[in-house]
C-alpha cells in the first residue's frame, strides 16, 4: 500500500467521511422508526393548582397522590353504586331558568344557619380518614376551608384530637357525631366537642350496617380493607374468622337475628329514644344527618331537633336509595321552614348548589370534593376548590337572575324528576 | 494504532446501534429483529413495543393467549359475577340458556329508606304452605341442569341446602327425583307443566319422593324458548293435575290479575309471577307485581321470579307483597362455576345482602315492610 493509500486510511479525511455517513445514517427513516415520537418522560408533568379550573380537576391529581387503596376508600359506594350515580344524574334533571338582570357583583349569597354567618351557603361535610390525604389531616382541611370562609363539620372520629385540629384555624365549626351505644361514653364525647368549640352537633343516623362495598372487596388483595373488614360476603360473618364463604360447617353460628344471614349488627340498635336521650347532653343546636324521607324529616322537627341533613352518605348507605336532589323538595315541604334542611351528595360545581338552593336548602355541605382538593394541594387546594365553587356558584346564581338567596326559589329551577 | 482500531469499531457499532435501536445492546437483542421483521412497520404500530418491552418473544404471541383463569370462589362479591364465571366453563350454546338479565324495572324503583328504627332481631324468616324457610328464597325450577354441571341437580339441591333454602325441581331433570329427594335437606317442591301429559304421573313420584307443593307451569309450552300454548288452554290440564291431589298446587306464569283469579278458581293456593325468565315478552314480573298482590294477595300466596340478582331487587319484590322470590340463573350460574359450593355462594350472598338492606331500610321482619318504603319512577323519555 503506497503513501496517499495508507494517509488515506488513517488521515483525519476518512474519519470525516465516516462521520458524514454516520450523520446520514442517523438522520435515516430507519432510526426514527426506533425513537417514541412522544417520549413520556418529555412532557409528563403534575398540573400546578393555577391550572385548576373545576372541582373536576382536582381529583386525577389527588388519585396519583395517595395510594389506590385509599383513593377507592372514599371514591367507593355500596354495592352497585346505583346511588353514587344517581346522586350525579339528578343535576340533570334540574334545569336553571335563565333570567336577565343580574351581574355577579351585586349579588347577595351570604346567609347564617344555625347562629352561623357564611359568605355562601356552603359547608365542608364530615369525613373520615382525611389523613390518607394530607399529613395534617383535618386541621389542614380546616385551614383550607378557614381561608376560604367556609364552615367545617369536623369528622367525630377525627384523625387529629379535636382539641389539636381548634388550634389549626379560626374559622366557625361544627363536630359530627357517630351514636355509642353506651350513654356515658356519648355524653363525653358530646362534652369533648362542645368543649373544643364546636357551634353545633351533627349526628350521623345512616349506615345502620356495613355497606358491602364491592370495590373493597375486589382490592383486598391490593392492600385494601382487609377480608371481612368491611363484611358483605356471603358466608362467614367475619367476627367469626372464617377462612371463606359457604364453608357449610366451619364455625358454629350464632343462630338468631342478623348473625343468621351473616349481616354485622353494627349500628342496627339506633332508636328514636337514643336521640331524645343525648338531646339533654348539649345545650347547642344539634342536626341528624342522613334523613332521606318527609317522615323522618317531620320527626325531627317534632322531636326538636334543630336542622336535617339530606343524604345519603356519598351514596355509601342504602344502595338503590334515592338521589338526595331528588328528595329534597319533599323533605323541605315537610319541615315548613321551621328548621334548617341542609343537603349533600355528589355537589360539584357552582351550579348543583344553586339547584339546591332554589329547591329549598339552607347550605349545601362538599364530601369528597375538599378531599380531592386536600389530597392534591393541601390546604390550599381546599381553599382554591372552594373559591372555583364559589365563583361557579356567582355565575349561576347571575344567570337565574335573582339577586338575594332568598329570591332564588323553585321558580328558578325546571325540574325533571320521575 | 490499536487505539485507532478499537474507536472506529466503537465508530461502527454505533453507526449500526443507531440503525437497529437504542444503543449497542440493540444490535444482539430484539432491537435488530424488529428493524428485519415488524418494527419497519411498527412506526405506529406494535413494533415499537416489540423493541422496547422486555421480550415478548413473537412465536408466543401468534400461539394465542392463554386459557382464562377460573378465579377462586372467594373473589366473586356478587350474584352477578358468577355468570361470567359460568360463561368461561360452558360451550357457547349451553351458556346461552342461561345467559343474560333484564335489569330495567329494577333501575325504577328507589328505596326511601326510614332511620333510627331498630333491627337487631332481624328476622327474615316467612311460612310458606306450613315449612319454615330462612328467607324469603327458593331455587326455581330449570331443567337439565347435568348441562351446566356434572352433578346437575344433585349438586344444586346439595348447595340449597347447605344454604338452608328449599328447592323446586323441575319434572325435566337430568336426575331421577327419588335421587335428588335423597340429597335434600331442606324443602323440594317439584313442578310440571300444565302442556306435559304425563306431568300428573310424574307428580304421583314426586309425591313419593318427599316433594311437598306442586308447582304447574302455564302459559310456557316444554320447548324452552318458545311461549305457544295459551294460559286458558292450561286450565283444564291444572285441573287434571289437581285431581285427588292433597298437596298445595302453585301456579307458575301468572301475569295478570285475571290470570291470578283463575288459578284461585282452579283451586291453587299459590302463583308464582313470572314471564318465564323473560322468554315470554311483555312487562317485567315486577311490574305487574303490584297489581296482583293487591287483587289477590290475601287469598293465596304470591311468589315471584325474573331477573332478580340483588338482595335490593328481593327487598322490592317483597315490599310490593311478594312472599318469596325464585331465583333461577343466578343458581345456575354458581352451579355450572363452582358446583354445589357455587350455588351455595350465590344463595347465602343474595341472603346476606337481603338481611342487610333490611337494616337499612328500616325493617326488622318481612311484615314491617310497606309500600311506603318504595318510589316507582316513571320510565325517562332520552
């Protein structure tokens, strides 16, 4: 091999060349046949809270944020969920009557329940577990809805002692409260929080037994509530430690009453007589929560009791159990204003409340909507949920043209229940 | 030199690195057989994954996917469940006679469930024609049920009885009644259709065997499926069946109030409501439920079958005054999954679910239940 043959082979000219082929190669249809056009790890990203537009928005932030076992926890319903869904169709079935003449700004939305003044006639329901959430469970939940102005029911079985969760904001707050059995015990727990401040009593009077949520059920095997926890499986009443359904002869079963049918007795002891007794324990206002007929609801009102919630538990009590919208006018016809009647159950957007509240309510009270604002943001994603609401809720209420919240009557409202 | 040699071969498989996938590895791995085989094509397609994923090897794809997986009895929460359990054991025709629900009257009906009415003495049990059931459950008639199971009725009336609920057996068994009577622990009424003109000698066995009421189907003809002969027709048939008989008679396929006044002339102490599982086209059992126990529901015993799946749906039928309800693919479904254990499954699910909405309805025992406790909805024009 001559002189130019071998400068050739080895001079700084042929690596120029392999490198203009190497570029030509890399700039091949071949090599973009290999590459992701849309790389995952090019564009994925976690939404700011200044991206949150609706209440909507909030909830695929919070589902990434915290473990699939306790997002089901509060997304779940009973059984089929009839009633989880219904509780979102019935806002279908209510139309807003548009009427010119009013801007949002001179509206009037602020209202007082039960001794209580708040800018709009929305509450932050009690609910359980918000430490799945956020590390500061309830009292971040309250700092939230403190900055936003708006009242919170403190779950009775809170995650943070209530005395903790007092210190954590200023806002007005009630205590909700689940019935014990044992009255000396009740009356504590009714002292303990009337004590921390708390301006009114809700007691929980649904969910009389386990509600068989068969998402649960389908999870146990991914951390979620373990077997029998949650009861609802034919077969072996979970007490009793069965290993499994129908086992025929395994445990010796108590042969009387709801053991029989393998039904966990739970909270199936509540009376009448129970409320009456624990009405003497607190000289504040007390309200039941999960009254869902006229009949209950006249009860109350008999009884003295001093305001309703409807609900239906987040669609968590009785399965194929109405819509709460949909029993609302009823149970507002039976009261006659002579107590509040508050609603929950599937609200939103700004919109839903303003339904409500043409259909008769007092407030509207938010269950997972501030949790889904709790478990993406924190605090301040429970303060910046409840301000879309709040503007929503202007915007509706501007459509209907009514002014004052007291103007805002059926008359604003096309309904369509069946 | 050397040092020269080594970069330009690093230069090369680079080159060819680039070509074939990420990076070198590329070149061995399945980078380079999806550059020769579907990765051209995979621009869009699967050929992207065939490179990236960890090696799907592509002669297991093209063998098919495996057989589904049969889950354990345990993981099934609800009735419904098990017919796709059924589905995956049964040949496509077999499955097709049990196949399916219709679940529109139900979506109809809400609950207004009352609070703070105790119900710990919870108490499902109802007396039909003297014997004690557990709840208000029976297992319908369905015949030839070794079709969807090896044991067939065997292995029903053992799962029924292990979930303490009585059983109907159907004149068409695949198991001779003295058979299946023998594996009984609980209460076998057996039932013939009004067409069959040997149904009253096949009563005549089932009387020997133990059977206690006699359950006469009209208005559905001995072709599954098919719905010819007329209720009227039936009625001289019924009254042959009833000669000298002395157990209760129960007619089955009654669907209107007329219907029902004519089974109480042909001297029945029962109907069953029922459109033979829908195969009989028209309104819901459901539906007309109402209606029929309002006419005749203090005379005689008014039970009632179609598409119930769900202890809500049993709570509706007995809120309107239905004594009982049959439950028939639901069984057959957890027969032809699991056996004996299936149908006891299917039964003591739909029995705890029961108890349980009980309780939240407010109702301690099937008298306490009153029409109050439901809303019909009209049906919602879309």
């Amino acid at each position: 091999m001559g002189t130019i043959d071998n400068r050739w082979r080895h001079g700084p000219t042929r690596r120029q060349a392999l490198l203009a082929l190497a570029g030509m190669l890399a700039g091949s249809p071949l090599l973009r046949a290999q590459r992701d056009p849309h790389p995952i790890t090019g564009h994925k990203r976690v939404p700011g809270l200044d991206e949150m537009m609706t209440a909507f928005d909030f909830e695929p932030i919070c589902f990434a944020n915290v473990v699939l076992a306790r997002y089901e926890y509060m997304a779940r319903a009973s059984e089929s969920e009839f009633t989880l869904r219904r509780n979102r169709e019935a806002f279908e079935w209510v139309d807003l009557v548009e009427r010119p003449g009013a801007a949002t700004a001179a509206l009037q939305t602020s209202t007082e329940v039960l001794g209580i003044k708040m800018d709009f006639p929305i509450m932050i329901a009690p609910t359980a577990a918000q430490r799945d959430l956020h590390p500061d469970a309830e009292s971040a939940m309250y700092q939230g809805a403190s900055a936003a102005k708006t009242p919170m029911i403190v779950v009775g079985r809170s995650t943070i002692p209530i005395e903790k969760i007092a210190q954590a904001a200023t806002g007005p707050r009630w205590s909700q409260f689940y019935p014990v059995q044992d009255l000396k015990i009740s009356r504590e727990t009714i002292e303990t929080f009337q004590a921390a401040g708390a301006r009114a009593l809700v007691v929980t009077v649904d969910q009389q037994t386990d509600t068989g949520y068969e998402r649960d059920l389908h999870n146990r095997n991914l951390g979620g509530t373990p077997r029998g926890a949650s009861g609802g499986r034919g077969g072996g009443a979970p007490e009793q430690g069965r290993g499994g359904r129908g086992g025929g002869s395994a445990a010796p079963a108590p042969m009387q009453g709801p053991a029989l049918y393998r039904v966990i007795p739970a909270r199936l002891w509540y009376t009448w007589k129970y409320l009456d007794d624990i009405r003497a324990f607190t000289k504040i206002p007390i309200l039941l929560k999960g009254i869902l007929t006229a009949e209950d609801a006249k009860l109350c009102v008999e009884r003295g009791f001093d305001g309703v919630i409807v609900s239906n538990h987040g669609g968590r009590s009785m399965d194929y159990g109405p819509s709460t919208l949909e029993v609302l006018p009823e149970i507002v016809d039976a009261v006659g204003g002579k107590i509040p009647v508050l609603i929950d159950g599937g609200f939103r957007r700004g919109s839903d409340i303003v339904k409500a509240m043409a259909l008769g309510a007092s407030a509207v009270c938010l269950g997972r909507a501030p949790r889904w604002g709790l478990g993406a943001f924190g605090p301040q994603g429970v303060q910046r949920l409840l301000e879309i609401l709040q503007a929503e809720f202007l915007e509706a209420m501007a459509r209907t043209g009514r002014t004052t919240l007291a103007a805002l009557d059926r008359r604003a409202v096309r309904v369509n229940f069946t | 030199m050397s040092n020269l040699k080594v970069s330009r071969r690093e230069a090369l498989g680079s080159v060819a690195g680039l070509i074939a996938g990420p990076g070198l590895s590329g070149v061995e791995g399945p980078g380079l057989s999806a550059v020769e085989g579907p990765g051209l094509s995979g621009v869009e397609g699967p050929g992207l994954s065939a490179v990236e994923g960890p090696s799907l090897a592509r002669g297991q794809v093209a063998k098919g996917t495996p057989p589904p997986r049969r889950p354990p009895r345990d993981e099934l929460v609800n009735a419904l469940e098990f017919e796709d359990v059924a589905k995956l054991m049964l040949p496509a025709a077999v499955y097709s006679t049990i196949a399916g629900s219709d679940r529109a009257a139900f979506d109809r009906i809400t609950f207004r469930p009352r609070m703070l009415v105790p119900t710990l003495d919870l108490d499902l049990s109802v007396d039909l024609f003297g014997e004690k059931h557990l709840a208000p459950i029976l297992v319908g008639p369905v015949a030839e049920q070794r079709q969807y199971h090896a044991e067939g009725e065997l292995a029903t009336v053992r799962g029924a009885s292990a979930a303490k609920t009585g059983v109907i057996v159907s004149s068409r068994s695949s198991v001779p009644i003295a058979e299946i009577a023998a594996q009984a622990k609980t209460p076998l009424w057996y039932s013939v259709y009004a067409a069959d003109a040997s149904a009253r000698k096949q009563v005549d066995q089932a009387i020997a065997a133990g059977c206690k009421v006699v359950c006469v189907t009209v208005g559905a003809s001995l072709d599954a499926g098919r719905a010819t002969s007329k209720v009227p027709a039936d009625w001289k048939a019924v009254d042959r069946i009833r000669q000298g008989l002395d157990l209760p008679i129960v007619i089955k396929g009654v669907m209107t109030p007329e219907d029902a006044n004519a089974a109480i002339a042909q001297g029945a102490r029962g109907i069953v409501v029922s459109n033979h599982g829908g195969v009989v086209a028209g309104r819901a059992p459901l539906e007309v439920l109402a209606s029929i126990v309002d006419l005749v529901g203090a005379k005689i015993t008014v039970l009632v079958d179609g598409s119930f799946r769900r202890g809500t749906d049993i709570l509706k039928a007995l809120v309107f005054g239905a004594q009982a309800v049959l439950l028939a693919r639901p069984v057959m479904w957890g027969l032809a999954a699991y056996g004996a254990e299936g149908v006891q499954s299917v039964i003591e699910l739909l029995q705890t679910t029961l108890g349980r909405n009980f309780g939240m309805i407010g109702a301690p025992n099937l008298k306490s239940l009153n029409r109050a406790m439901v809303k019909v909805h009209a049906e919602r024009k879309t």
